[in-house]
C-alpha cells in the first residue's frame, strides 16, 4: 500500500529545506553584489507558496514502507532539480528551461554535464549553487533528511535503502537517523580539510569551495572554462587527486579511519582492488601514450588525473584526453563504467559488483567441471549471499540493457558514434564530459532538446543505480 499523504508530507519538508539551503547563494549573491539575488528569492517564493499549504494539509504521523521510500527517493531528485533549475531561469543566464533543468539535474546527480558555452560568465552566486547541488547530492538529499528532519525517523531504513549507493547498505550504528548524521558529520570534515588545502594551494576561497564541492561529490562543476586546468598547478591537481579517491571509497572506511582503525583501507577487498584498477589504467595509458604520441605530450600527472577523475566518475579535466590514442580512450569508457566503491559518492557500476560477478562467473566454470560442487562468492572472509548475486547479476543486465537503448536513442537524434556512446556512458555512470561532441573541451548545449530530457533521465536512473527509478514502471508496483 502506497501512504500518498505521507509521500506528500516528506517531499513538501524536502522542498521546504531547500528555501533554507538557498539563503547560502543569496547571501553570496548580496556579498557579490550580484544581479542575480532578485532570481534567488524569486525561487524561494515559489517554493513557500508551493511547499507551505501541502506541508501543512498533509501534517499527521508518518507512515513509509519500501514502496513509499521507491516514490520519495526518485520524486524527490526529481523535484530538486525542476525547483533547482528556476534561479538560473528566472536570472535569464540559462534563458531555455530545459537548459536549466538539465544543468541542475547534472547538479543533484553529481553528474557534471554541463550545456554552458561560458562558465566564467555566471554570476558568483548561480556558481555557488550550481557546486553547491552536487555536494548535497553527493551524501544524498535523502540521507540529509534522514539527519536533520525528525519527522523522518519512522520508515528511514526505506529510504537509506532506496538512496545509499552500492548493493548493501553499511549501517553504521543501529538506529538510521545516527548512521546519516555520522556519514554527514565525515563528508564536512572531510570537506572542510580539503576547501582548506586547495587555499593553501593557491585558490581563493569562493574557488576552493566550489572545487571541494565538486570533488567530495565526485561531480566535476568547476569555475573554469578549462576546470581544474586553469589553475596550471601540480600542487592543487595532486590535491584534488587525493581527495577524489578519498570521495570514490566507502565512506564507512572513512568513519572507521576517523575512530582510529586506519588499516581498515588495507582489509577491505574492493578498496584493494579499486586502487589496483587506477594503478593499471594509469600504467597502461601512459605507456600507450608514450608508445603513440611520444614524450612531448606526455604528462604522467595528467594521466593519473584523469583517471582517477573517470573511475571515480569526477569528471574534472586537465587535459583534453580526446587527443589521446583510441585504446586509451576505450580504456576510459571501460573505467567509466567500474565507477567507485559502494558506499561513495562516485556513480558507475561499483567495484564490488565487478568483483561479486567476476568471481560469480569463475564459480560458474567450476560448476562445469565438479557439477555436484557447492561454490559460494566470497569477498575477503565473508560469503556473498545468493540473493545479493542475483540481484547483482539483474542490476547489470539492465544497466548493460539501458546502455543500449540509451546508444540507440541518441542514435536516432542523428547523432555520431562516439557522441553517442560518449554521451549515454557519461550521463548513466554520472561523470559529466564523454567523448565525440560532448567530450571535456566541449558541452551538451547542441543537443536536441528531447536528448537533453532523455540524459537527465539517465543521470537519475544512474544515480539511484537503475532499480530505485525503473522500480516505478512495473505495473504491480502500483498494485495494492
């Protein structure tokens, strides 16, 4: 059973909190003596005259199973980005809505993909709020909620499941609301210490923040034209490199390091083999480099920048990696689609269900040779339940699926091969530049409009990994 008047209830206090959250661009606006103030509170006011009366008509206690938390989950994304869309409408400095939408749901998803021709023209304010989307929906909008808003604390298991990245949940305490209050707590110190580093580095501060923003989200919005190129610093690409690892591990790591137990990184499997994987994909596309192009446009700090940047879905660029030779480049739509560690705030398929179905293939040969043989998935010393195998194995046959039908649809815009590819493995895996007409010197302003609407379609279906969105087009969902 679908409880509508306590969906409603949750998503009017969402929008409520988002007139909160607005204040910070406006008063940046005001510091900046900005004309886009008048835009903010514009948008604030709508979203009172919207939110306020269903706030208050829905008022009751509430009542969420799983279904509920499907509906909020995806609704709730949804709403952030056509509200989060209306201060650059009503600004005039993104004049098309859809333009505007996109760009906010490339926000909220951590996505980066970007329709702007010049960054730099945006007023400070609009840049603030454009980093600002993806670091709230970096840890989750929802799992915000889940700390902050007490009305949530019946029912929030639905939505940590509904929302967190990865196959399983890590709960860190018994009681949910203390779980997301502890990742939040993480996420801003984390946050904080690298804002702190990349002044030390040679930022200002506005730019460190929106930097920190795009980073720890892994979402890649810079304040550049030419992103974190601009800054033509070693010291602040390392530092970013840094960080971007840090926001494609398993924050519960990050938690346990925080209490003390730093070897926790050195036992878990996935993080091994996540930081395995940068280690071979940098190796191998610089020696592929090096072997095609030569010495003169080689930069190893390049290299391991941008991927870094693409396997934990970031997006930030340094160099144009257009120009690098097609194997490398596969390479990069290989890593696209590895993505980040569960548990993180990076898109992609995660890690671990790259392990979980590797291993589940290799059992699978051994059933040939010993039919009788009982083999169980194991990741480090535990099993791997079958329920999470299949649910794994269903997961990456529709985001495979998706994949396709994504290729073919772009296909049918009159679109390129590699647009096309480029654009459905950067928008499904939530990195933000891809290759052919949107890759990282260029945007996705020339697209149709109907393929700007289909990618934010994919950037949500990628950011609630796949079954949260698709959950809500099967029949008997809305079944009593």
């Amino acid at each position: 059973m679908i409880h509508y008047r306590s969906i409603f209830h949750v998503l009017s206090a969402l929008l409520l909190f988002m007139i909160v959250v607005l204040i910070i661009p406006l008063l940046i606006s005001f510091n900046f003596a900005e004309p886009d103030e008048i835009a903010f509170l514009q948008t604030m006011g709508v979203l009172l005259i919207v939110a306020l009366p269903l706030f208050l008509l829905t008022r009751g206690e509430v009542t969420l199973d799983i279904k509920d938390g499907f509906l909020i989950v995806t609704l709730g994304w949804t709403l952030y980005a056509l509200f989060g869309a209306l201060p650059f409408y009503f600004s005039g400095f993104i004049p098309s809505y859809t333009d505007a939408f996109f760009e906010t749901m490339s926000g909220f998803t951590t996505t980066g993909a970007s329709i702007l021709t010049d960054i730099e023209a945006l007023p400070e304010g609009l840049l603030f709020w454009r980093s600002l989307t993806h670091w709230l929906g970096g840890m989750g909008i929802i799992l915000l909620s889940l700390a902050i808003l007490p009305l949530l604390g019946i029912g929030g298991m639905q939505l940590f499941k509904a929302e967190v990245p990865g196959p399983t949940p890590d709960r860190l305490t018994p009681r949910i609301k203390h779980t997301a209050e502890l990742l939040w707590v993480v996420y801003v110190a984390i946050s904080v210490i690298e804002a702190v580093a990349l002044k030390l580095a040679g930022m200002n501060w506005f730019d460190a923040w929106c930097h920190t923003f795009g980073t720890m989200a892994t979402g890649g919005f810079s304040t550049k034209n030419a992103s974190v190129g601009a800054f033509n610093s070693g010291l602040i690409d390392y530092i970013i490199i840094v960080f971007m690892i840090i926001a494609g591990t398993n924050f519960s790591l990050h938690y346990r390091a925080f209490k003390g137990k730093f070897f926790s990184y050195f036992r878990d499997p996935e993080t091994l083999t996540f930081m395995a994987i940068i280690l071979a994909a940098t190796i191998f596309i610089a020696i592929d480099i090096l072997s095609i192009l030569g010495y003169e446009q080689f930069s190893f700090r390049h290299v391991l920048f941008q991927v870094v940047s693409i396997i934990t879905t970031t997006g930030y660029g340094t160099s144009d990696y257009e120009q690098w030779p097609i194997l490398s480049k596969v390479v990069l739509i290989i890593l696209m689609y590895f993505g980040g560690c569960a548990g993180s705030t990076g898109g992609g398929m995660k890690i671990i269900r790259s392990i979980i179905l590797f291993k589940f293939a290799i059992n699978q040969v051994k059933q040939l040779l010993h039919p009788n043989a009982v083999f169980v998935v194991r990741v480090g010393k535990r099993s791997v339940p079958q329920e999470i195998v299949t649910n794994i194995a269903g997961f990456t046959l529709l985001y495979i699926l998706l994949s396709i039908i994504g290729v073919l649809f772009m296909s049918g815009l009159g679109l390129n091969w590699e647009t096309c590819i480029g654009s459905v493995a950067a928008t499904i895996n939530n990195i933000g530049p891809g290759f052919g007409s949107v890759g990282p010197t260029e945007n996705y302003a020339h697209l149709p409009v109907i393929g700007k609407w289909f990618l934010s379609f994919l950037m949500l279906a990628g950011r609630l990994e796949i079954y949260t969105v698709l959950v809500l087009f099967v029949p008997i969902f809305w079944k009593r």
